[in-house]
C-alpha cells in the first residue's frame, strides 16, 4: 500500500481551502479530481501555467513542468497537472496571467517585429 501526504491548496480565487491525502507518486491535479475537487488546468502536460501554485510549506517534485523556468521553481513556484505528492504539501494558487508574465514577459513587448528579418539585424 502507498504512502499518502496531505496536500493543502489555498485557492485565493474562490476562498477555499482543500486538503487531501495523495498517494505518494500520484499527480496531485489528477489526484484532487478523483476525490472530488477539481482544480483549474488546461494543458495537463506543464506547459501553460493555469494550474500554477507557490509552494507555502513542504517540496514539490514536478520534473515534467516544461512551462516553469529554474527560477521561478527556485522562488517556489509549481505546476500542479505535473506535481508528485512526495510529502505533506501546502500551496496556494497563483493567477495564471501573473505567472505567465513572470515566465514569459520579458519576451515580449520589446518592439515591433518586421515580418522576415530577425530583430538582430533590423
């Protein structure tokens, strides 16, 4: 029989606050729907970032986030669709538009961009 961990989220969006026990290895986003509280997603593969979180007490194993830079994971930030329950965990959710811009932003809105050349050799 598996290990399981409390895992808390604070959803600022909606005032709630649900705890519940997750089997150790098992998706934390997957393992919430089958118990009842759905958490927004959108990609499941950790690639947007509808599903981000700042990690408030414990460590989050999420190797598949492809959608989280080293330095927003070093400032505690997580994808929950690809979170592993590894131990007792409490996060709080983030606002998608935030965290994409923290991930993102720095991209864009540097100009406009001339169809056909790269920026470089404007």
């Amino acid at each position: 029989m598996k290990t399981s961990h409390p895992i808390t989220i604070h959803w600022r969006q909606t005032g709630q606050v649900i705890t519940h026990a997750v089997p150790e290895g098992d998706y934390i986003l997957r393992s919430f729907e089958q118990q009842g509280d759905p958490i927004p997603f959108s990609c499941r593969n950790g690639c947007c970032t509808t599903c981000a979180v700042r990690v408030l007490e414990g460590e989050i194993d999420q190797r598949e986030a492809l959608g989280l830079s080293r330095e927003l994971r070093a400032k505690g930030y997580g994808l929950l669709c690809v979170a592993r329950s590894t131990g007792p965990l409490v996060v709080e959710t983030q606002d998608e538009d935030e965290v994409y811009d923290l991930q993102f932003g720095r991209f864009f809105g540097r100009g406009q961009v001339k169809a056909g050349l790269p920026l470089d050799e404007e």
